[in-house]
C-alpha cells in the first residue's frame, strides 16, 4: 500500500534468495499505468518466519503507489495476481555514459555478428546494464544478435536492464 515500507517477496526458485541491503530493485505496476512502476533500495532482509522462500525486505523509502498482492479464485481458476518484484543490482555492471547517455538516448550496447552460421556464441548471464540502448538507431538494442542464424548455443539469463 502507498506510504508501506516493506514488502514481502517469494522466490520461484526453492530457498535461493540472496538479495542483500542496499540492492535496487523494481516493483512492478498492477494497475492500467506503467508509470507506477517503482524502484526501491533495500534496507533490511528477514524471514517472514513462515516458509523459507518468503522474505520480508525493509524499503529506504516509502511506497508511492498501490502494488496488489493477491493470488484470486474465479470459480475453479486460480489467478497469482501479485506485482512482480525483480533485483536490478548485479555484480558486473555494463553501463553507458552517466553523464550524456540518458539526455542523448545513446547509450552502450553489446552487439554480437556472424554470417549466420552461428560461428559466435554469446553467453550474457546475471549482469546488470544500465542506460544501454541508442535511440532511433536500428539494431541498436543492449543486447543484439546480429545475422547470427538459428541461436541454439548462446544465452541471455538473468540480467537486469534498466
């Protein structure tokens, strides 16, 4: 609820949870405005004291916007209606210009190319890239694979853009 500051999160992978203070993470809109996304930073982590993959994480800040948290029965149908929660901090950071990137929409990006015979393999898994991405420029994404042909040994796992 606004003003709350703590929420309590469970991990879809059973007991791996190492979220630490002083990570940043996302708190997903569940309403109609996507603007009501926000980020927080962690100031503490606890056990709920009930199940081992539900932690309590105390916010630096206050909640400015409604996020349900519900899972709802409609008849025989089971709806998890709960705002995703993700960790945007990681150990590696790949990251633009802090000074110019965000007010010239240019920032840094990885672009993987080949002849289409899959001759590279790209393995990106659990960094963090921050103000990525150009702007108006094709193919110009964070993360691009360029005329690599069918991608069956490379992967993209785990990373937080934002």
């Amino acid at each position: 609820m606004p003003g709350d500051t703590q929420i309590t999160v469970e991990s879809q992978v059973d007991g791996d949870f190492d979220w630490a203070v002083g990570e940043e993470i996302i708190i997903a809109s569940t309403s109609f405005d996507h603007n009501e996304s926000e980020k927080m930073m962690i100031a503490s982590v606890s056990n709920d004291g009930t199940d081992p993959t539900r932690k309590v994480l105390g916010l630096t800040s206050a909640l400015k916007f409604k996020h349900y948290g519900a899972i709802d029965q409609y008849g025989e149908d089971t709806i998890d209606m709960r705002a995703e929660v993700g960790l945007l901090t990681r150990n590696i950071k790949y990251q633009g210009d802090p000074e110019t990137s965000v007010e010239n929409k240019y920032g840094a990006h990885i672009m993987l190319h080949s002849h289409g015979d899959e001759s590279v393999i790209g393995r990106i898994q659990y960094c963090e890239f921050f103000n990525v991405g150009q702007a108006f420029k094709l193919g110009r994404y964070p993360i691009h694979f360029h005329m690599i042909g069918n991608v069956t040994k490379s992967i993209v796992k785990g990373n937080s853009i934002h």
